[in-house]
C-alpha cells in the first residue's frame, strides 16, 4: 500500500466527484502496468493506494515519484512530505498522518523575512498545500520546496486554490470568461490547484471574478 501524499478532505457530491478525478489520474498513471489498485480515503483524509500484481512495485514507485508518499516514521536529514495543516507565529505546522504533525519553525522556512502568516500570504499557500521538508531537530522546509514557492513568485503572478480539482477549477475558469487570461491551471494536489496567470492579468481580478464559484480558499501570487 501507499500512502499518497495528498488528501480528499471534502464532502457530499464534491468528495465523489475528487475521487473520480483521482480513480482517472492514478490510472493514467499506472493503467499500463500489470496490477490490480484499489483507493481508498483514510479516518486522517490521506488517500490510499492498495496495490497488487506482477508489476505491484513498480506501481507504488511510480505513485510515490507522481504524488509523493506520507509515510509513519522519520530519519534526521531525509526529506519527507506533509500538508500544511495550521499556522501561528512560530512557525508551519505539516500533517504527516494519523494526527501526526511535524513542526517547522519560521527559522527554518527560508522563505524570507515575515511572519508565517505574512509568507503564507506572500507565497499564496492555501491550506492542506503538500510541501516536502526534511526531518529533524528542529525540520526545515526541504530545498525543492523552496525552490517552487520561489518560482511562484516570478512570471506573471498566481492564483492558488484548494478544495477543487484541476479539472473543476479549469471549468471555473472558463465559466467566468478568463480562459484566455491563464496559461494552464497546475495540480499541486488533488484538491490543490495553481492558476498560472498570463502576462497583463491581474491575479487579485481573477480571484475576485472566480471566487463567488468555488467554495474554498483562493490566495494571490503577485510578482
């Protein structure tokens, strides 16, 4: 089994249609292989890949490497992945599962000067977003990590959103009449999108004209 790295934290109609989303994307992923999955959504939200067949580990290595894997324990100087779950003056707090959070102070963040709340809203990082740190005394934000929140702030601005699939944000998008003002619309997660602006679009416009049809929170990159 595999732990993926990305949660499904909505519900109703919404949680059926992500999980959809997900049962296409993981078969694109590993359709081609001799295996038989099944997905299922654990009491944390973390999504679950049960994986059987010939070509079993390859599978998970190809899930691991698409959507990175939550896994129970850590060694100091390996690098992990976890979502963002809260937030407060010390620092960023990651869910790595099972109630299990890891602490990353704003020491370690390396993103900049600023409060976590003001480099949350300066690198437009909604909750739940999944960031890769690397575990110890105390962890810090893993380079790779750093590296995209940084390239977020360069082009043309962003505008990211979560509880909504790459797909429901791309109709969103459209529905509000600015699909020529993004270049595409990146997956971070399965409910974890990033809205690449095209030049001369206003990211805070297009959060405004798109906001009143997603139920979720949309954040600005402005560069």
């Amino acid at each position: 089994m595999v732990v993926l790295a990305t949660k499904c934290y909505i519900g109703g109609d919404a949680r059926g249609r992500a999980l959809d989303s997900l049962e296409s994307m993981v078969q694109n992923d590993i359709g081609d292989l001799d295996v038989e999955y099944d997905i299922g959504v654990r009491d944390d939200d973390f999504i679950s890949v049960t994986v059987t067949g010939e070509d079993a580990n390859v599978a998970r290595n190809v899930l691991r490497g698409e959507w990175g894997e939550v896994v129970p324990q850590h060694r100091d100087g390996e690098t992990y992945v976890g979502t963002l779950d809260a937030w407060d003056d010390d620092g960023f707090y990651l869910d790595v599962g099972h109630g299990n959070r890891v602490f990353v102070p704003t020491e370690e963040l390396g993103l900049g000067q600023g409060s976590p709340t003001q480099i949350r809203e300066r690198f437009g990082i909604v909750q739940h977003t999944p960031l890769k740190f690397v575990a110890g005394d105390p962890a810090r934000l893993a380079d790779e990590t750093r590296d995209m929140l940084y390239d977020w702030t360069r082009g043309e601005g962003r505008v990211n959103v979560n509880s909504a699939t790459r797909g429901e944000v791309r109709a969103t998008v459209n529905r509000a009449g600015h699909a020529h003002d993004i270049v595409t619309v990146e997956r971070i997660g399965l409910l974890e999108q990033s809205i690449m602006c095209r030049e001369g679009t206003d990211p805070p416009g297009l959060l405004s004209s798109i906001g009143e049809y997603l139920p979720a929170e949309i954040r600005c990159v402005i560069t």
